[in-house]
C-alpha cells in the first residue's frame, strides 16, 4: 500500500509539466514490453506505449493535456498489476526499480526541503528538480535530465546482483547527483541572472 501511494504522488508530482511524465512513462513501459516474460503484459505495454506516443503529441502544447489524478492512479494500478504477475523476474524489477527511483526521490527530497523550511505539504510548490530546471533555461532541458537518471540508473543496475546494495547504492547515487544537478543549476542561472 505504501510503495502504492508513493508511485501514485511520483506520478501525480511529475505531471506538471509538457511531456515529463510521458517521457518517463515511455521508459517504463518499454522496460515491460522488452523484459516481460508474460506475452499478455508485453501486448499490453505495446498498447500502451502506443497510447503515450499518441498522448505525447497532445502533451507539447504548454498547459494543454495533463495526465492528471485518474490517470496517475489508472497508470499506477496497472504498473502494480504487471508487477505482481512479474514478482519472480529479477532483471525486470530491478530496471523498474533503476527508472523510478530518480523520481522517487526527488519527490522526498521536496518533501523533506518543505518541513525543513515549514511550509504548508498540501499547498503548490514548484521545487521539483524539473520544475526549477524549466523554470530557470525556460526549455524543455528536464526531459534530458530524465533521460540520464533513467539511463545511468539502468547502468548501475547492470552492475549489481539484486539486492540491499544495489537499492542503497541506487539511493546514494540519485542523491548525490540531484543535489549535484540542483547546486549547479542554482550557481549558473543565479549568476546569468545577475
């Protein structure tokens, strides 16, 4: 249940912008189609694949289509769904695991910044990693940014056999390099914009 809710909110944080939750949603599901042994879930990921293409079209124009709730937890039953039929497959979650756990962290992060700070939890913020990224280069320069997490992710996990050291190295690296990315976003713009 918990694992639940925190895929719905990474999901639901990440829509906030144009393609991001596509982006990362594509990476997902071809991460199913490829690695499935289960052909049902494979013929499924195509569909939707298929879907995210089409909706990824939609999603360019500014403040257009969002994903919003219904379709943060429709998406995330049916993750849940193909991860339950998939338990045993080893290589498949552990990607899973490799693509979300950018997300998912960025998402504490900017939870743990607001108590920190006092801030109301369930009011708008924009402190998100690709919020701040879009906001301060005024581009689409976060889908990149997706794109390397998931990738390195990927990598890190190839690296490592299924377990506590891989979840604790994985966890480590995304958070030095959030910060990373954050502290030189802060530092370059900051100066630009002097």
């Amino acid at each position: 249940l918990l694992a639940f809710l925190v895929l719905v909110n990474t999901l639901n944080f990440n829509d906030g912008e144009d393609l991001n939750i596509a982006v990362l949603l594509i990476i997902v599901f071809s991460t199913f189609y490829f690695y499935s042994e289960n052909k049902f879930i494979q013929n499924t990921s195509e569909i939707i694949l298929y879907f995210l293409i089409s909706f990824s079209f939609f999603n360019t124009k500014k403040n257009f289509l969002y994903f919003g709730d219904s379709g943060c937890y429709f998406i995330s039953i049916i993750i849940f769904l193909f991860i339950y039929q998939e338990i045993t497959n080893d290589v498949l979650i552990k990607l899973l695991m490799a693509i979300i756990a950018f997300p998912i962290i960025d998402v504490f992060y900017v939870i743990i910044y607001r108590l920190f700070k006092k801030q109301n939890l369930v009011s708008r913020n924009y402190l998100h990693l690709y919020q701040v990224v879009s906001k301060k280069t005024k581009s689409k320069f976060y889908l990149l940014i997706n794109i390397l997490f998931s990738a390195l992710n990927i990598l890190v996990a190839s690296h490592f056999s299924f377990g506590i050291n891989f979840v604790i190295f994985l966890v480590i690296v995304n958070i030095v390099l959030l910060l990373a990315i954050r502290f030189f976003i802060d530092k370059v713009f900051r100066y630009n914009e002097n």
